[in-house]
C-alpha cells in the first residue's frame, strides 16, 4: 500500500485531509483503532506545521503526506514548506503537575511519541520532515 496526499498548509483543509487518510487506510483494510491513531498523529503534526511553519513569505505552503504499508508497520512522512521547526525539540509536558500550572502546548507531540514505534525529524531545505513509524495490530 502507498498513499500520497497534499493540500495547502490551511486549517481548512485539515478535515478534508484527515477524512481522505481514513478512507484510503479503510479501504486497505486498516483496523479502525490504528486508522484513529493515525487520524490523531496527522492532525497533531499537521497543525504544528500550520501554526509553526508560517515564515512570512507569500509563497504558498503546502504539506504532503505519504503513506506505506509493509511487514514492519505503517510508515509515514510528514512534509511542509515552512519554516524550520522541530516537534521534538520541545520540551516534553510535566504530566504530574497541576493543570493549571501547565503550560499551553506539548502534549500532542507527547501523544505522538506514544502511539509511534518511531519519530524522527529531519530537515531537508526547504523542507521540515517528520517520518513517524506505527505499529500494525
């Protein structure tokens, strides 16, 4: 299985990226609690890609997701034309600590830490890259 989908880095596409992603792992046969794994995965990255990713210039950004099935898990790459940024660079969430003395922000990319096998980030100019690696069930 391959898949390869790409929209306009806008929050108004989301939906329709992540309803397309769901139906192509559907369609080859990808149990449903790995479809919501995944469905949770690219709405985190592809969100951080639109808040984070904005550098000011007017050419267009735009993000692809590919997608591939094989004996070793359901590998994915993330990729956008926005800024540098690296999800994993941040710090990871005091999950013991108060809500309220939380700060705002880290605990999707700590959700994506643990559903994935693997995460990795590179950065290939002009390209943030973030290959994440699932576990088939």
């Amino acid at each position: 299985m391959r898949l390869r989908l790409q929209i306009p880095c806008e929050r108004t596409q989301l939906g329709l990226l992540l309803d397309s992603i769901d139906q192509s792992l559907l369609e080859h046969g990808i149990a449903r609690e790995l479809r919501d794994d995944m469905r949770l995965i690219a709405e985190e990255v592809v969100c951080n890609a639109i808040e984070h990713g904005d550098d000011g210039e007017p050419t267009p950004r735009r993000i692809a997701v590919d997608i591939a099935r094989d004996d070793d898990g359901l590998h994915v790459e993330f990729r956008d034309n926005g800024k540098p940024f690296d999800p994993l660079d941040q710090e990871p969430p005091e999950l013991d600590a108060d809500i309220i003395d939380r700060p705002i922000g880290g605990l999707g990319v700590h959700l994506v830490r643990e559903l994935a096998r693997s995460v990795r980030y590179v950065r290939e100019e002009p390209y943030n890259v973030l290959h994440v690696v699932l576990r088939t069930r």
